[in-house]
C-alpha cells in the first residue's frame, strides 16, 4: 500500500551541501530556529528525516550534531531546524549570523509512513520531540487528514511553535509540569484525557520526544490496539550507518539491534526496547 506522503515525491539520496543561512528566530531565550536556503533539501525530504551538521569550520566540536527537519517550503527551496542550546554544539550553532554557509548532510533516515485508511492524525510531542512534528503537519494538512496536537513541556516559557500548528489548522492540548500552560502533568496523562476526540483503531499516531515518555506512550497504545510510530532522539555522528554509535534495543530476538540513523530515527513502538 502506497505512503501518502511519498507517494508523489521519490527518496532521494542524501548529498553534502553548503547551506546558506537565510533567517534566524529565537523563539525563547535558549530555543532556536534556523532556515536555509537549500532546494534538494526541501524537495526530496520527508516528515521524519533529519540533516547532519557541522558546527563549526574547525576540529571542536569534532562530531557533527543530528537536528529534525523542522519544515520545509518545497516551492521557495529552505528547509528548517529547530533546537534548544544545550552544549557546545548548539551554542556554535546558535552563534551565527545571516549569510553564513554551514556543511549540511541530509536529508538522512526514514520518514513517518501515513496509510489510506488513516483519516485522522494525532501527534505527540515531548519537549524538544515538537520539532519534526511540524513538518509531518504540513504534509498531513496537505492530505487533508485532521490533526490533533498533544504537546507537554516542562512550563509555558518552554512551549513554542504553538502559532505555527495553529495556522495548519491543526488544534492543540498542552501539558506542562508546573501547572503554567494547560492540564498540570506530563503529556502522557493528557493522552488518556483526549483519547474521546480520535479512534485509536482509525488513527494515525505519531510521537517523539524522550525514551521514557515514549515507553509510556508505547504501553497506552498498545492497550488501545494501536502500533503507534516514534522518533528517537540521540546523538548520531556520522548520520548513515557507518560509525555504528546510535545503537537501540529490538524486539527481534534474530536481529537484536537497531541504528537509529539507518534504519530510523522514525520505528513503529513495537520494534524498539525502550524499556531500560
């Protein structure tokens, strides 16, 4: 059965480019958005694959740093990343100014596989698990499948791209530990709050975010019959399968391992251990 959403466009494979950095938005003091100006980017990525990046033009940081495709615009050629400051890395990143051109590998991994019979889409974010989600709602707005957006976050001030979902259409429910921002929880309580809106069987759904919070979200879906997709979250040095320092736990006892950058970052819940 065909994937709605590369049905009409081929997978390409992934190219070293220089990327011209074209807008810079600091949605919060520590969470950032980058666009480039990059067409084979935009036109032959899918909702779930991710670019490689060199940070910086010398040898530290040495490795380069894994960031979601955040979202595209296929006709004007950019793509975009989201992510927080966190380490040396990100604050390089985060360092740069208009025009700069930075060393992008991508687009790398697998993509979140939409079917006919999905009419409805929920998404699940943990954190910073919201950046590949928008791009995924692009593509399910553009299907025309109805999409509804469970975000958890630690408060108000680390919530971002809300507006963003909002003019896809897509509505949203937000969860935050201290209570700030929507129910007063982690957003795997909310999913039990909001399960009347969509029909688990029906239903499209797809979550990112920490380990622990996918496990959790694996252990509801699989009560409500549903083999819901995640993506992981983890460093990734090389980007395709050659460094081998992205290893998960499988299910399969004859393939006991799985990388997160060859065979993901995108993986039904019911081929991965996430329980250690």
């Amino acid at each position: 059965m065909d994937n709605l959403l590369t049905s009409s466009l081929s997978k390409k494979d992934f190219k070293l480019l220089r990327c011209k950095l074209v807008r810079k938005e600091m949605l919060t003091p520590t969470i950032v958005r980058l666009r480039f100006a990059e067409p084979y980017i935009a036109k032959f990525s899918h909702p779930g694959q991710f670019v490689n990046i060199k940070v910086t033009d010398n040898y530290f940081p040495f490795l380069r740093r894994p960031f979601s495709i955040h979202r595209v615009d296929r006709d004007n050629g950019w793509f975009e990343i989201l992510f927080k400051i966190i380490g040396s890395g990100t604050a390089a990143l985060a360092q740069y100014d208009i025009g700069a051109q930075l060393d992008v590998l991508g687009p790398l991994g697998n993509s979140f596989q939409i079917q006919p019979q999905h009419d409805n889409a929920v998404l699940i974010a943990g954190g910073l698990g919201i950046a590949p989600l928008l791009f995924l709602a692009q593509e399910l707005a553009e299907n025309k499948i109805s999409t509804t957006l469970l975000y958890g976050n630690k408060s108000r001030d680390e919530i971002c791209a809300i507006d963003d979902f909002a003019e896809l259409g897509v509505t949203h429910y937000l969860a935050t530990e201290d209570g700030s921002a929507g129910l007063e929880g982690k957003v795997t309580e909310l999913i039990f709050l909001k399960t009347i809106l969509f029909d688990a069987r029906r239903s499209i759904i797809c979550a990112c975010g920490p380990n622990p919070m996918l496990q959790r979200i694996k252990e509801i879906m699989s009560q409500m019959k549903n083999n819901c997709q995640i993506s992981l979250e983890t460093l990734m040095a090389c980007g395709f399968g050659v460094c081998l320092g992205c290893v998960v736990n499988s299910t399969s006892t004859l393939n006991p391992y799985k990388y997160v950058c060859k065979d993901g970052p995108v993986f039904y819940a019911s081929e991965i251990d996430l329980s250690e």
